[in-house]
C-alpha cells in the first residue's frame, strides 16, 4: 500500500488526533459522572431529609406551645372570674366552693406556666438545630454550584479542543488516499494504527522489533507503507 511522504506525516497526525478525540470523549464522560458531585447530591439529599424532621419538629412544638398558651390564657381568665364571684358572694359555702377551685385552677396554671417553660426551651433548642441544618444545606448547595461550574467549564473547553480537532482531522484526510485511509479506519477500530520506529521500538504498540524486522522497514522505498511484526500498525516514516 503506498502513501506519498506527506500523506504518511498526515496519516500520523491523524491516528494522533484519533487517540486525543477518544481521550477528550473519556474525559467528559469523567467530568460528567462526577464521583465527588455524586456524593455532594447524595449528601444533600440526606440534609433534606434532615431538615424536613427539623422542621416537622419545630412545627410541632410550635404548635403545642399555642395550645399550652391558650389553655393557660383560658385558666387564667376562669381564676379571674372566680376571683371576681367570691368578692360578690355572701354565702360562706359558695365562697369556700370558689376558693378551692380557684386553689385547683392555680394549681393547673402552674402546671401549664411550667409546660410552657419546657416548650419555649425545646422549641429554641429545635429552632438552632433547624438553622443549622439548613446552613449546612446552603454551604452544600454553595459548593455543588460552583463544582458545576466547573465541571461544565471543563466539559466546554473539551468540546472546543474536540471541535478544534476534528476541523484538524477533515484537512488531514484529503492528504491521505482512500484505499490508505479505509484500511486505517478498519485498523484504528482495534487499536493504534499507526506507528513508527522509535528507538528501536513500535510507537504504536511499544514491542521492540528485531534488527532485520527495523531493515525491512527501512528498505521499503519512500511512499511504500509497512507494517509492524508485533501489532501489524501501519509504519510510516
């Protein structure tokens, strides 16, 4: 198979550009599948989660503080009544009925003051971990943000490199005759297609090669293609 000297040097630049091409395609599919964005969902996932019970607990106790203020609002008002009936009563056996239920209304009022003392504490305590949570739930979102950022600023330059490339490419194939190029495509499906002799060596599967096999190669004259005894990559010169 023959290949004039350019259309070799294009061959080799073009199974160069082949094997950047497959890398960039790796590299977005890495930046992609982002280990360390796959925890920061994971994580965030397990915060939301978090701050949902949260905030159910702050709800909860919200609510139950209102009940205890209502109840508390309510036996106030019923001591007051009371109070108010045994200053106007003049029979000493309803006043004594009064005077043991307002003992038995203060002592409920004490009670629900003592609740409601518990609950305001309970509910501060809940209201801190509930600002916690979601300030760990910003920072998170902060930060999966701006890997984001960065991973689709990487995956853009990628793709402009990989554009830029394939522009490459398109010029590199009108140097290379078609019966060349459909066996190098046919190659380049399986592995590096094309080499060179490099210190004695394969550049394309790194074998070293015989004294007689590097004769052989070197023998061939200028637009003659070789291949190599290891890989069977074509060799150019």
């Amino acid at each position: 198979m023959k290949l004039d000297k350019i259309g070799q040097s294009a061959l080799l630049r073009l199974a160069e550009i082949d094997l950047e091409v497959a890398q960039i395609k790796h590299e977005i599919t890495s930046a992609i599948d982002s280990k360390e964005l796959a925890a920061m969902r994971s994580e965030h996932a397990s915060v939301a989660g978090e701050l949902i019970a949260a905030r159910t607990t702050v709800e909860n106790l919200e609510a139950n503080q209102t009940r205890a203020d209502d109840d508390l609002h309510l036996v106030e008002s019923r001591i007051a009544r009371d109070k108010e009936r045994l200053n106007q009563t003049s029979s000493s056996k309803d006043a004594l009925g009064i005077q043991s239920e307002i003992e038995s209304l203060s002592r409920r009022k004490d009670e629900l003051e003592n609740t409601e003392l518990a609950l305001l504490a309970d509910l501060e305590d809940a209201q801190k971990i509930l600002q916690e949570i979601s300030d760990r739930r910003d920072a998170i979102n902060t930060a999966m943000n701006q890997l984001q950022s960065d991973i689709q600023e990487r995956v853009d330059g990628l793709k402009s490199r990989g554009r830029k490339l394939t522009a490459d490419k398109e010029i590199l194939v009108g140097k290379i005759t078609s019966d060349v190029l459909a066996a190098y495509e046919l190659l380049a499906k399986r592995q590096i297609a094309v080499g060179q002799v490099v210190n004695r060596s394969c550049s394309a599967c790194r074998m070293g090669l015989t004294a007689s096999a590097i004769d052989a190669l070197a023998t061939l004259v200028e637009d003659e293609i070789g291949y190599c005894p290891e890989c069977q990559a074509m060799m150019v010169r």
